[in-house]
C-alpha cells in the first residue's frame, strides 16, 4: 500500500477508535466511520500481503471501493458546503472531530494540488454566504442591514470578489455611513484567515474541544 494512502487510513481509524473507546457521540461524520471499518481492515489485510510477495491491494484492485484521493474529495465537499461564518469572526465547518480531521489533512496529508483545490472550495462557499447575506439583506432591506447579517465579512468577500453583480452591490441599504467599497476592503485577507482556523483546527461548534477527544496525531508520528 502507498505509505501516505496507509498514513491516512491509520490516523483516521486511530481517531474512530478513540472515539469509541471515550464513549463519544454516537453520530460520527460518513468519512471518520468509513476509514475507521473499511481503511483499518484494508491497510492490515494489504501490509499482510504484500510480505508474503501477493500484490498490493491498492495496486491490484487500484482502491475500487476506498482510496485516500476519495477521502480528499469528500473532505473537500464537506468544506465547501458545510463551513459557516459568522458575525463575531467564529468560523465552524462542523463538530471537533470535524475540524480535528480537516486539520491533520491540512498538516499532514494534502499535496500542494489537494490544498489548492480545497482553498478552492473554501473560497467559493464564503463567496456563497455573502450571497445569503445579501439575500437576507434585499427581503427586508429597511430592517436587515448588512452590518446585522450572520457574517457582514462574507458579504463584503462576496462584494470584492464579484459575486454579487454591480446592480445587486448599488440595491443595498448600508447604514452608519457604511459603504460596499469599506465592507470589500475589511474582506481583504479573509480568506487567509478562514485557511489558517481549518489548518488550526479551531473551527469547530462550541467553545471547548470534548476533554476526552482522541487525536489521530495520538495514533501516528511523522
């Protein structure tokens, strides 16, 4: 097995394991459980047989069912559809098992392909929270102001980076002399501070990660 598909499955399924063990929430995310049954099982079965000279199961069957590319891939998705921002600068994309794994991916895993397309995908779902912010905004627009929205940033993200139109920018209402230029320039670096929570493993619902939670860093060493 290739060693950073086999690194991978280790820390996922070390992570699950853990989980287990400390008695955690039972709703654990469809990636953390699939590694933990699938990618554990396959990386014992494949070391197993590739000492007694049988080819490799990533080679042999190309990971047909499983693969670390796949994990990538729903990590990914997951960001962009599930990260939310919001007005006090908090940034979440799911419970701390969530961001756990999409830190130690970021750290550890993702080649400079891989984080490119997850920056990506972390782009385009800030651009899609200032078009909800936006949106929030025009169905009340004498109430709604901007500054009020779940994340006035995201919106002027989306502002800077044209994903709202010039005619949608001149219908909003701002107040307190605000304006669309003020709300895209306070945008300006955003995204890089979106990335460096993820990569920090900070963002995640609630305060304080569970005082139990077993990280994969636990279960591998560089």
């Amino acid at each position: 097995m290739n060693p950073k598909t086999l690194l991978l499955f280790v820390a996922l399924s070390g992570m699950a394991l853990g989980a287990l063990l400390f008695e955690l929430p039972a709703d654990r995310t469809i990636i953390t459980m699939l590694a933990s049954v699938f990618g554990f099982i396959l990386a014992i079965v494949s070391q197993r047989k590739a000492k007694n000279g049988a080819p490799d199961l990533e080679t042999s069957f190309r990971m047909k069912y499983f693969s670390g590319r796949e994990i990538v891939r729903a990590m990914i998705k997951n960001v962009r559809y599930g990260l939310s921002l919001h007005s006090d600068g908090s940034v979440v994309v799911g419970r701390y098992e969530d961001a756990l794994l999409v830190a130690w991916m970021m750290n550890h895993y993702l080649d400079k392909k891989e984080r490119n397309e997850l920056g990506r995908a972390v782009h385009e779902a800030i651009c899609a929270i200032g078009r909800e912010c936006f949106a929030w905004h025009r169905r009340n627009p004498e109430y709604n102001y901007p500054d009020h929205s779940l994340s006035p940033l995201a919106l002027g993200y989306a502002i800077k980076h044209r994903a709202l139109t010039d005619e949608e920018v001149a219908s909003i209402r701002f107040d307190h002399g605000e304006t669309a230029e003020g709300y895209a320039a306070k945008a300006e670096s955003l995204l890089e501070k979106v990335m460096r929570q993820l990569k920090e493993g900070t963002a995640y619902i609630g305060s304080s990660p569970p005082h139990r939670m077993a990280s994969p860093c636990a279960f591998v060493s560089d």
